[in-house]
C-alpha cells in the first residue's frame, strides 16, 4: 500500500513478497484506493481552489496538509474496509501470518544496481507507459479534432456522458477526461481545460487563479470539487497498473475486477455525496 503512494503499478509488483495466493490478490485489487503521484497534482490543486484559496500564507498551508490527510485517510480506510469485504465475500480464507527473513548481508556492487534497477524496473515500467500512452495521445487528439457535424467528436462525447455524470456531482466533460486519461492520470486535468477551452490540444494553466476561473464559468461549485477529488481518489486503475495487474495474476478476471471494483465504489461514492448535499439543499 505504502509503495502504492509512488505508483500503483510498483505497488502492485511489491505485492510479490505476500505468500498468499489469496491476500496477495486482495492486496493488489485494493491498491488503487491509494492515490498515486500522478493524482496529487490533481487533488492538491482542487483543494487550493475552491478550499483553500490561493494566496500564500502558514494557515492556508496547514489546512491545504490537512485536508489533502483527509483524503489519503479516506483512501487508507477504504483499502481497509474493501480488503475485509473481499476477505468475507469472493476471497475466503484463513488469514495467515506474515514473515520476513533477512537474508544474508552482502557488499551491495553498486553498478550492477544501477543497471538491473534501470533495465529491469525503469525502462520495464516505461515500456509498458509507452505502448499505451502512444495511441492514446493519437486518440486523444482525433477526439479533439475530427469534428462530426459542427462538433468535434469529444464534444459529442461529452454530451452523451453529461447527464449521467451529474448524477455523480461530476459534468460529461470532466468523466470524459477521467475516461483518456486512463494511460496517465497526470493529463485528466490538460483534457478539462482542452475540453473547456476547444483548443484541439493538451493545456496547462501557470494560475490557479486563472483555471479556477475557468472551472467556475464552465459551471463548477464547491460539489463538482469535492466529487472530482472523490472521483480522482476511487476510479479505475491507469493503464500501466492495468497491464501490471495482468501480468502479476495472469489472469483476465482479476485484472477486470481490479479495474471495476475501485470504479463501482467511486461511482457509488459520488453519487450518494451528490445526492445528499442536493437533497439538503447546499447546492
């Protein structure tokens, strides 16, 4: 879990120290709770629009740390909570314990380190990001820019998605984004902006001021914020844990229910959060 923090996808793979076939399993289907580095970028830049503020001061610094703790905490209890669930329903077992022997020190050869950690970890991993993320920036961009009528096929896709991502607290346009951004979560919010903006290609903001600006006038409140961060925290795994998944268990059915246990509960999760707080009229 702790590794997971990095990247699920090496979380994943240090689920090899488990000996239990089932436990192991739990572990990796539970892995995806834990938010990646490539989701803080997203969450702490929510947290500082529309909770925080962006003007520099210690007060706002402490409460952007502990409400992005918040998060990760929730993250933490939901691995908790969904291993013990999956421990109770389609992974019974006896729990067995769990033991580390040390084995004997050697000198470390520092350059045969380098060299297994950068062609059997490194270039391993970005192979993997690489065969993905190479067709999915071409459809990325025949999304953005082949136009189907007097709207670009994104737009046509986002339109369709939209009333159902509002049931989440969510808008097609922000699911859409979540949806490509399935090879990298760093580029769900450059897809928003290009989304927002029409532009045809990835974008960045320098301001946060500007972007929540953006968000705002595109119809964002204090709701959409809080149910993208959930959303963010509990969907789908990226495509390279996907593929780590697969190779780890060899098997098509865990990698699946890997991939929809974490996207049901994020789903259920927005959806109850949206609909109490419009039922209780805060929005």
């Amino acid at each position: 879990m702790c590794m997971g923090f990095g990247c699920n996808a090496a979380g994943v793979v240090g689920c090899r120290i488990i000996d239990s076939p089932r436990e192991r399993l739990i572990a990796i289907i539970t892995n995806n709770f834990v938010p990646c580095n490539g989701r803080f970028p997203t969450l702490i830049a929510i947290i500082t629009m529309f909770f925080v503020g962006t003007a520099p001061g210690p007060g706002k610094s402490l409460l952007s740390a502990l409400l992005l703790t918040g998060v990760i905490l929730l993250g933490v209890l939901l691995t908790f909570w969904v291993s013990r669930l999956l421990s109770a329903t389609i992974l019974k077992g006896i729990p067995s314990s769990f033991t580390l022997e040390l084995p004997p020190y050697r000198k470390p050869r520092i350059g045969q380190v380098i060299v297994r950690s950068v062609l059997d970890r490194t270039l391993f991993v970005l192979g993997r990001a690489v065969a993905v993320a190479a067709p999915a920036g071409l459809l990325i961009w025949i999304f953005a820019n082949v136009r189907v009528g007097d709207l670009s096929i994104l737009a046509h896709c986002t339109g369709f998605l939209d009333p159902f991502a509002r049931l989440l607290g969510l808008d097609g346009t922000i699911l859409m984004a979540f949806i490509l951004g399935f090879p990298a979560n760093e580029i769900v919010i450059p897809i928003i902006i290009m989304s927002y903006l029409a532009t045809g290609t990835l974008t960045d903001f320098t301001s946060l001021d500007a972007l929540r600006a953006l968000l705002v006038q595109n119809g964002w409140t204090w709701l959409t914020a809080v149910c993208t961060m959930l959303f963010s925290l509990i969907h789908w795994p990226c495509s390279t844990t996907c593929m780590t998944i697969g190779k780890e268990t060899k098997s098509v059915k865990w990698t699946l229910i890997s991939f929809a246990v974490p996207t049901v509960i994020g789903m259920a999760v927005c959806f109850l959060v949206a609909s109490l707080a419009r039922l209780s009229g805060l929005v």
